[in-house]
C-alpha cells in the first residue's frame, strides 16, 4: 500500500486550514437587543367653536325660540363635545330714553347646559340643540327692545 | 552521520514548520480581516432599541422614531423589531387595548436589515421602518387620555 508523503500531509493539512477559515468567514453570531421608550399624548386643548346657526329672530314679551347649531373643531382631530352651555351677556339699549332699557334682564335662557355627547371631526359638523331664550313679559313697557339683538356667548367642553 | 541523512533532516523540520506557521498565519489573515483579534473572539453583547413620541391625539397616525445602538466592535445588520405596549402601562381609563392602535416596523427584515456600524447608532425614523402608534378616535369621552402616557417595550434581532 502506498504511503503518502509528508509534503502530501502537510499540504493536506493546510488546505484543510485554509478551507476551516473559508467556512468561519462565512458564518456569523447573532445578536438580541432591547430597550424601551414612551408613547406620550397630548393635552388636546384646541378650543371648539360653537355656532349657532338657528334664528332668533321674533321674539315678543313672553315669547320663546329654540336655538340650535353645530360646532367647528379647529384641531388636526376628534374632539369630544359634553355640553353646549349657553349665557346672554350684559347689555343695555334704550334708543327712546323716555322708556325703560331694555336689558338682558329682559330676556332668559334654559336648558342650558344641553347635553351634547358627539366626538366631533375636524372642521365644521355635529351638532346640537336642546336650548332656549325667552322674553320676559315685564310690567313695564319693553318698546326699546324692539329689533334688539340679543348677545349670547356659547361654550362648550 | 551521511550529507544525505542531514538533508532529509533539514527539509523535514522546514516542512514542520511550515505546516505550523501557514496556518496559524492564515487564521490571523482572516481574523484581521474580520476587524482585529480581539473583537474576532468577543462575545457579542445585545444591541440597545430606544424610541419616544408624544403629543399624541386621537386619530392621528405618528412614527415612534428609534434609535439602534451597537455596543459591538462589529456591525450588525439589524433583522427584526417589535415594539409593544409594556403590560401594567395603561393610565386609568385609557385602556391601550381599546385606545392605541401600534404598527409594527415591518419594513426591517432579513431582506432589508438596517445596518448598524461598530460602536454606532442607527436612527429609524418614518413608519414602516419605525413604529406607528395611533391614539383611537372613539366615540366616546376620552378625556381619560389627556396629558398621559403608554410605556413602550422593544426587542429585536440582529446579526453580524
């Protein structure tokens, strides 16, 4: 039977090496990693709008109208509308000084705050409803409310 | 002793040595190659997954931008990330299960691996490389949601 040589064997030898090595370069380790953060939301203060888009128009002494309308959300997203409340702000207008004023004290709001429950989109939509101004039906002459516009100031949240 | 039976000697102990010093030689050849002895032999050690986001509000998708940091001396190439909501993080009364809808970066993958160099740091910003959180818009009142946070736990694979 034939021996091989030595160089044989260490030529052998050194390919298998080298061949060993060609393989290691080809292989790699893994590696996990972790770690954490966190996701924060904002305050969502972005004041709605509310519109009322009902008229009030003819009103009398003891009489009533409905006020209703919709809202503009100005945010980038939903905003969720509780209640729509509404106030008449202060205001006196006597055009014939030799009558009484007429004042806010000649008008009334109820069903204030009105229950809205909506999550309303950006830009102008929902809507609601439930709320009214009267006129009183006072003892004294109201002439000076005539074609008055009455303020009301709405808020909502 | 023959001139003959020293020449045989000789070349014996070159080949000797030979088959020794050519392949101690050639390991090191590739360990250089690899990027130095040392680290050719280093344990790897995990490679660190941060990332914030805020002002979230509802029904607006945002990126959760991460950084990949690599405490190696080798780069790796990052092949998966998976961001989660940590458990016991919900605030009271903003469930995430019910308000936060959370996107995974399916856009890192063994086909397409962020790269990241020795001792160096990987920004993954935009979704679907980063995560995508989105606060719900329900329809319901969620003031519970205001002014709080969810925490945020990440895990990933990587090789070299």
């Amino acid at each position: 039977m034939k021996r091989f040589s030595k160089r044989t064997w260490v030529l052998g030898g050194v390919a298998a090496v080298v061949a060993a090595s060609a393989i290691g370069a080809f292989a790699y380790w893994t590696v996990s990693g972790s770690g954490s953060g966190s996701a924060s939301t904002g305050t969502g203060n972005v004041a709605v709008t509310v519109n009322q888009t009902s008229s009030s128009s003819g009103l009398y002494p003891g009489g009533s109208v409905g006020l209703s309308g919709n809202f503009t959300n100005p945010a980038s997203f939903n905003q969720y509308v509780t209640s729509v409340s509404a106030s008449i702000q202060s205001f006196s207008y006597q055009a014939d000084n030799t009558k009484p004023a007429c004042t806010n004290g000649d008008f009334s709001i109820s069903g204030s705050p009105a229950a809205v429950g909506q999550d309303v989109a950006p830009g102008t939509g929902g809507s609601w409803t439930g709320i009214t101004l009267s006129m009183t039906n006072a003892a004294t002459n109201q002439d000076n409310c005539k074609g008055v516009t009455v303020p009301v100031a709405y808020t909502s949240n | 002793m023959s001139t003959d039976a020293s020449s045989t000697r000789v070349r014996s102990r070159f080949w000797v040595l030979a088959a020794t010093s050519i392949p101690l030689a050639v390991l090191a050849a590739v360990a250089l190659r690899a990027g130095g002895a040392a680290s050719f032999s280093a344990e790897p050690v995990p490679f660190r997954i941060s990332g914030d986001v805020s002002g979230l509000v509802p029904g607006v998708p945002a990126d959760v931008p991460l950084t990949l940091a690599n405490p190696n001396a080798q780069p790796i190439r990052v092949t998966r990330v998976r961001a989660e909501i940590a458990p016991d993080s919900d605030p009271p009364g903003c469930l995430s299960a019910s308000h936060v809808a959370l996107e995974q970066p399916t856009g890192i993958t063994s086909d397409a691996p962020a790269a990241v160099p020795a001792h160096g740091t990987v920004v993954l910003r935009t979704y679907p490389s980063a995560p995508r959180i989105t606060l719900l818009a329900t329809a319901s009142n969620d003031d519970a949601c205001k002014s709080t946070s969810f925490a945020l736990a990440y895990t990933g694979s990587a090789h070299s």
